[in-house]
C-alpha cells in the first residue's frame, strides 16, 4: 500500500477545487467527467472542443505525475483487466442513471450546496461500503 501523506493530497485537493471553479467561471460548465466525456462523444451540443482539451489535460496531469513527480510507482491492482471492465461498464451505467459522476456531484455539486447532490454521493458511498464489504468479506476476494 503506498504511503499516505497529507500535504500531496491538500495539494491534490486544492488544484481539484481551483480547477473545477476555473471551469464553471470560465464555461460556465460543471466539472463532471462523465458529462464531459459523453458530451466529447457524442458532441450535442457543439462544443467538443474544450471537452477533449480537458480530457488531454487529465490525461498529461496524469502522465506528468506518474513519471515526473511521483517518487514511487502507484501500485498496481490484482484485479484481472475484465473485471476491471466490467467495472467500469457498470460505473458508467450507474452514473448515467445518477445523471452525473462523482466529481460533478461530489467535487462541484457539494460545492454548491445541491441536495441532489448531497443525496448522490451519500448513495455513492453506501454503495462502495456495501460492495467492498461484500467483495472483502463475503466472497473473500
């Protein structure tokens, strides 16, 4: 398990909020991933554009991180990669029926004091307790 330290995620925290406000005082857009990436897809609205330069800039955050800043590896999961689809399959699902993600509900709505919001993630939670415990403890994975 890698170490927790808490400044790197103050840090992490801090340009997490700062870049979700910059979005919705330059766009006028809320920073959900899901939104932004289905809308980057499917582009109903005609503005793909900034949708993919987010996407490219989580992505090179991503990479600059990984092999510029980190001082260790991130560890790998011991998931096999179809379970990790499937996963991500059901996510996807789930967040389209929640009609947004964890960052749109957890990092901007919160942040604005939704109680759609507030009810999501307090949903989001119970769900990843349930299914860890279920996961850890029931089926013994």
């Amino acid at each position: 398990m890698a170490e927790f330290s808490w400044s790197s995620g103050l840090i992490g925290g801090i340009l997490i909020g700062l870049s979700a406000t910059l979005l919705l005082l330059a766009n006028g857009r809320i920073a959900g991933i899901s939104g932004i990436f289905n809308g980057a897809i499917f582009n109903l609205s005609g503005d793909a554009q900034w949708r993919w330069l987010f996407i490219g800039g989580l992505l090179i955050g991503t990479l600059i991180y990984e092999y510029g800043l980190a001082t260790k590896p991130t560890p790998q999961g011991a998931l096999a990669p179809i379970s990790m689809i499937i996963g991500g399959l059901i996510v996807g699902f789930g967040t389209r029926m929640g009609n947004g993600c964890t960052s749109g509900h957890g990092v901007c709505g919160l942040g604005r004091l939704s109680q759609r919001s507030l009810a999501a993630v307090i949903t989001f939670l119970a769900t990843a307790f349930i299914t860890v415990y279920i996961v850890r403890h029931v089926l013994m994975f």
